[in-house]
C-alpha cells in the first residue's frame, strides 16, 4: 500500500510538474482519480482477458504474465506464439515491456497482440503490477 501511494505521488508528481502549487496534493489521501489508476484494477481491466498471472490457470488469448519481468520473449511452455514472437531473443525488461505496450508490432514485426496503450503513466502502472509478479 505503501509503494502503491508512493507511486501515485510520482506520477502526478511528473503530471503537475510544471504547477509547482498543486505539489502539496501529494502529502494527501489518494484521490478517487487516482484510486481508478490502481495498477491491479488496471490489469484486470486491459489484460486480465487474455492473460493469467499464475502458472496454473488455462492459458488465455495470451501467454501468462506470470514472472514475465526478466523471463525471455516468446517462450513460455505450452503457449503458441506467432513465429514473430516464437523467434525473438531477448528478455523482457522494462524498456522493452514499455515499448511492447505502447506498439507490440514495433518491437516485434509480425507479433499478433492486438492492444495498445497511449499514456505513460498507465503503462508505468501496469509494469510496476507485472514486477510485483514473482
Ligand atoms: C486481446 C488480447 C490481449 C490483450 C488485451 C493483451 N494481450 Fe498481451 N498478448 C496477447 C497475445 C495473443 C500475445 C502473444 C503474441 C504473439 O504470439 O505474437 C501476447 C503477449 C504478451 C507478452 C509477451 C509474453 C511472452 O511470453 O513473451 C506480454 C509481456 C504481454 N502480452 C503483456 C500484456 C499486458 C501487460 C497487457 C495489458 C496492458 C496485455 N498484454 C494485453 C494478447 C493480449
């Protein structure tokens, strides 16, 4: 809960940066809009229809997310990839689950994930959820 209010305090941090009064807001209780930003409530909203996050659930569209953070690209047992994914090689990180998020098809040409996400603070919500996967 902790990390969780930490977090919600550096990303409007970052979105009021240039609106130093409003900085105080931070020292305070969550505020409902921040509340909807609530990385668990976020993945089940925009991930949790096509992927897990254990190793015992049926796979879904997607591959579980279980340990995803550090686990290589594409390879997780008993889930078909597209060959695109299937072939990749390197592991998931941060940077790269960022740049997955905003445009899979970039990172991987011919990958078949068909979700994309525009804003920086819900991607940062997401990944900090998917470290929390282990
Ligand atoms: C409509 C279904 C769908 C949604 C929604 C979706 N994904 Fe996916 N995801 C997939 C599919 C399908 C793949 C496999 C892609 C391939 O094989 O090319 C995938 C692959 C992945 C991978 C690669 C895993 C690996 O083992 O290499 C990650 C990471 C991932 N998704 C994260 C997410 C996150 C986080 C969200 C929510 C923000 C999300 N996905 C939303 C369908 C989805």
């Amino acid at each position: 809960m902790r990390r969780r209010l930490a977090a919600a305090c550096s990303v409007e941090a970052l979105a009021i940066a240039l609106v130093p009064f409003f900085e105080p807001a931070c020292a305070q209780m969550p505020l409902p809009e921040a509340k909807s930003m609530d990385s668990a409530v976020l993945f089940r909203q925009q991930c949790a229809t096509c992927h897990t996050t254990n190793d015992t659930d049926p796979q879904r569209q997607g591959p579980s997310l279980f340990k995803v953070v550090g686990r290589t690209a594409g390879k997780l047992p008993g889930f078909h990839y597209s060959s695109a994914l299937a072939a990749a090689s390197f592991a998931w990180d941060e940077a790269r689950l960022d740049a997955w998020l905003t445009d899979p098809q970039e990172v991987v040409p011919g990958a078949v994930m068909p979700y994309r996400q525009s804003k920086p603070e819900i991607r940062a919500r997401i990944i900090s959820y998917l470290k929390d996967l282990h």
